[in-house]
C-alpha cells in the first residue's frame, strides 16, 4: 500500500468513526418534521453536503459535520471531542455550538452576528446544516408550523448564510436552490 493510499485510509476511517460516535449519541433524537425521520439522517446529510462540496478532501471538516450537533444535544463535552477526534475536529464544533443557556432568540440573533466572523470551515458547517434544514422543511414540515413559521425561518437560515458567502460558492448554491424550494412551497 502506498503512503497515498494509507493516508486516505486513515481519512476514511476516521470519518467513519466520527459517524458512528455521532450516530450513537444521537440514536434516540428524531427530526421535527412530519415524518419523524432519526436525527442522524441530518447528521449524515451535513457532512455528504461538506464531502460532495470541499474543493479538496477535508476528512476533518467531514468529521465535524457528523459531530456538528454533539456538544449541544447529547451529554457530549469538548474535552472528549478533542480527545477521540483532535483539536481542529473539537474546534469546528465547539465553533459552532449554540450557548443553549440563551433564550432560542437570543441564539438565533447571535448566528446571524457571529457567522461573519467563523472560520472558512466553520462557516462551511453552518451552510451545511441550513441547507439540510430547509431540505428537510420542504419535504416534511413540523407538524403545526404554519406557513409564517416556515417563512421566518427561511428568512432567519438566509441571513446567518448571507454572513457565510464567500467560503463555497457549491454550497452556497445548493442552499440557494434549497431556500428556493422552501419557498415555492409557501
């Protein structure tokens, strides 16, 4: 084996690992949306869009993408991140976990300021992830979000995006196209 190919061995599993810790944190969550679908086809989602889209291979950022969502809804603490997948893995997620002290307002005006100032990866994340939930709006809304909901919330993903432009043109199109489809359903 060559050291070409052990190295994207290496990338592979350790991609794979931030999978299946992910996948067990979150085996109990599910979506909001109609069709209850497990938390962990979000997961999945995030970190396919950031692998389709990376202009080249970032098994760390793909790993991020997986564990994006660990510090803020399961048990998980940073330390631990750091410990089982490094410090720029535990970075990028710490980087983009919500304070959930904070009032959800709070949070949501604190995206849209800070999301500027995040890394390139970082905001790759955030792309990521708002275009995974609007997707996920489009074909399975929560039950009782009416359209005014929906609309505020494509309205709110659009402005943390809006400070995110400039870090992956193919995301960013892809959450353009996503927003889109939202709103051709209100």
């Amino acid at each position: 084996m060559t050291a070409s190919q052990q190295g994207r061995r290496e990338d592979v599993a350790f991609v794979m690992r931030a999978a299946d810790f992910a996948a067990r944190r979150h085996a109990a969550q599910h979506r909001k949306g109609s069709a209850r679908e497990p938390y962990v086809n979000h997961l999945a989602e995030v970190a396919s869009l950031l692998a389709e889209a990376a202009r080249e291979p970032d098994a760390a950022l793909v790993a991020a993408g997986w564990l994006h969502d660990t510090l803020e809804d399961t048990p998980t603490d940073r330390a631990e991140l750091e410990r089982l997948f490094g410090p720029a893995v535990a970075d990028l997620v710490a980087e983009v976990t919500d304070d959930k002290s904070l009032p959800k307002a709070e949070r949501k005006r604190r995206q849209v300021e800070t999301a500027p100032r995040k890394s390139a990866g970082a905001r790759a994340i955030k792309i990521a992830d708002k275009t995974s939930n609007l997707r996920s709006l489009a074909a399975s809304p929560p039950e009782g979000w009416e359209r005014k909901r929906i609309a505020d919330y494509v309205d709110w993903a659009e402005e943390v995006v809006a400070g995110c432009r400039g870090t992956n043109a193919a995301l960013e199109s892809l959450f353009d196209r996503a927003a889109a489809e939202v709103r051709g359903t209100l």
